[in-house]
C-alpha cells in the first residue's frame, strides 16, 4: 500500500519499482532527493539489476513531488490563483544529465486534441540558473521545492474570444525531452 518511487527506463517505457528493489531508498521523491547521490546510486543499482519491472499501464503515475514544501511562482497569471486542482507537475522527474540543454526544449499543450500553446524554453525571459540564484537571495531552497517559471503564449484567458476549460476536457502537456502529462478537468 501507498505510494512507491518509480524509475523510467526509457521516456514511457515500464517502471522500475525503486521501493521493492532497494528497501533502504526512502517512500516520498522529496526524501529521495534529500539523500542526494546515495539515491541516485541506488537507483541506478536498481535499474541494472533487471527486476522489479512494472508495467507502465499498471501503475497509477502521481505529481512526481507530492506536497511540495515551497510552489514558487516567477511568471506571469497567478495572481489570485491556488493550485488545489491544477497545476500540471510531470510525469517525471529528471537528472541535469537526462537533459542537455534545458533552455531548448519544446513545449506544448493541447486541450481536447487542439493546439493551444507551443513555443520553446529558449523563450524563457530568465534561464533557470539565473531564476534560482534570483529566489536563493529571499528564500531558502530546500529538495522537492516547485518553482514555477509561467506559460507560453496561448492561455485561454487571453484567446479572442476566451477560451476556459469545463468539465470532461483532456489537457495534455508535453516538455521535449521530459514527457508528457494528461489530466482530464472535473
């Protein structure tokens, strides 16, 4: 019962179970990234053992950062906003390495099938190091914190005419190289 760490073993490929391969990794990613590269060590160790797969169609994926500590907003259009029931975080987590360069990836989302934002990260109006050394001189940052850089343009909001999301619509979120994530609005 409860959650489990799970590891990837290719971009939707099936899952390592980390909690049944390696009992001593703690059960929360923010204990994981905690324990720095013990973690990853194990979590490697895991990986070449070839046990403990699941597959991808049976696992039930959660936010990969449950109950964050800090959510940081830097963008734009939050103003008045709480994250109870939105806030799209996933489907994974990745190491600096996985990715070669974060500021040129694409970025998409689509709702019900159709296109709605699609832009680049090299659009970002600040790169990540910079936005992290920004935030580190007000608050201390800590594993598992969220910081949350805005969105491209094409949000709803600001569509003409307005375009908001109703109950049973499919939003779909994809980061190259990262994933995709799907969420349907209740």
């Amino acid at each position: 019962g409860g959650p489990r760490l799970g590891l990837e073993e290719a971009p939707g490929g099936d899952l390592v179970d980390l909690s049944a391969a390696e009992p001593e990794l703690p059960r929360s990613m923010r204990e994981f990234l905690e324990i720095g590269p013990r973690g990853l060590e194990l979590a490697q160790r895991a990986l070449r053992s070839g046990q403990h797969r699941v597959p991808r169609g049976a696992a039930r994926l959660l936010a990969p950062v449950g109950g964050p500590q800090k959510v940081i907003c830097v963008g734009l259009h939050y103003p008045d906003q709480t994250f109870d029931t939105f806030c799209p975080l996933g489907p994974a987590i990745v190491t600096r390495e996985a990715v070669p360069d974060v500021h040129n990836l694409w970025i998409r989302c689509s709702v019900n099938g159709q296109r709605m934002q699609d832009s680049n990260t090299r659009h970002l109006i600040f790169g990540v190091p910079a936005l992290v050394a920004w935030v580190s001189r007000f608050v201390t940052l800590v594993p598992g914190d969220v910081l949350l850089t805005g969105t491209p343009a094409g949000v709803g909001l600001f569509r003409q005419p307005p375009v908001f999301l109703k109950p049973g619509d499919e939003v779909q979120c994809e980061i190259e190289e990262l994933g995709t994530i799907c969420n349907r609005v209740v």
